[in-house]
C-alpha cells in the first residue's frame, strides 16, 4: 500500500475536495489534453514514451499558452502528475489537501489505470477510482493526528513519503472503528 498526496485547487471551478468527494473520484486537470484512454497501454512500462506523448498533446492544446512551455512541459510538472495518476494502485491511500489544508482521505478501490475516465465537462477532466468514499479528515474520524502537507503544497499527485506510516495506521484505526 502507498501513500499519496492529491493537490486540489480549491479556486478552480469544479475542482474543490467537496466536488470530487460528490463525484466520488479522484482527479487532476489539463482537460485541454483530451482523452488519455489510448495511453493506458504505456502504463507501467514505458514511462519515457508516456510523457512525450503528454507533452505533445500538450503542446497542441495549450500551443497559445506560454506556461505549458515554461513551466508545466519543461519542469515535466503535468506528464509526472498523469503518470502518477495514472499508477495508484487498489488499496493506495489518497490524502487531498487544498492548498496545505488536508481535507480527507481516500483508499482506491481499483487500480488508476484500469479505472481511468476523461470528463470533459470539468477541468479536472483526468479521473479515477470512481466509485471512491472521500472520510473528512477531522478529529471525529482520526483524533488529534493530521499529517503534515509540504510548506508549498504538492504538484498534482505525488507520494506521500514522511508521514506514510502513521496515514496508515491513523487509517487502520478508522476503519476498525467502523467495523467496530
């Protein structure tokens, strides 16, 4: 089981932790990439050929927009984001934080890639998981323990490494005083 970090932005039409708790999913943006179904089968074994795929889709979507060549292409900000999204496992937890809030928590029900959708209805358009069950994270469901999000908050979805071991247990504890 791994333990991830999913950036949520608050701001952004659609994209709040309340949306993506409704909607029952976990997702990132860059909905002007189009359907990434196709890229399914690169994943997990061709890495390389994955991100230059992203990257050009991105640099047709986005080819009038000078910060996908200075920021997220260049830094490989979105392809690392999609391929991470794309490689959450069945019983990883998601921990979304908005901004550094954490807001709740999540285990996957099935792989990321396998449970891959595109809704391009909402700018976080890249989803998966659905159906996922969202727990506010709150001293009602995990006590006086909240993990501590990155000063500068996460790029998309990356691993949750420092607290990994006590998100677990902090979980284990939760869902054993649901089966209670």
């Amino acid at each position: 089981m791994k333990t991830w970090w999913l950036a949520i932005d608050k701001n952004d039409k659609n994209s709040s932790y309340l949306e993506l708790k409704h909607k029952k999913i976990v997702a990132q943006g860059w909905s002007a990439l189009g359907n990434l179904d196709l890229l399914r089968k690169c994943v997990p074994n061709n890495k390389k050929e994955f991100f230059s795929i992203i990257q050009l889709l991105g640099d047709v979507a986005y080819k009038s927009k000078g910060w996908w060549l200075h920021k997220d292409k260049k830094a490989t900000r979105c392809p690392t984001v999609m391929w991470n999204l794309m490689n959450v496992k069945k019983g990883d937890l998601i921990v979304g934080i908005e901004g550094t809030q954490v807001m709740g928590i999540c285990e996957m029900p099935v792989d990321g890639v396998e449970s891959y959708r595109y809704d391009s209805g909402y700018e976080y358009a890249h989803t998966i998981g659905f159906p996922v069950k969202w727990i506010d994270w709150n001293k009602n469901n995990f006590g006086d323990f909240i993990p501590n999000a990155p000063e500068q908050s996460v790029q998309g979805i990356r691993g949750l490494n420092k607290e990994s071991f006590d998100v677990k247990e902090a979980w284990k504890k939760y869902k054993s005083s649901q089966n209670g």
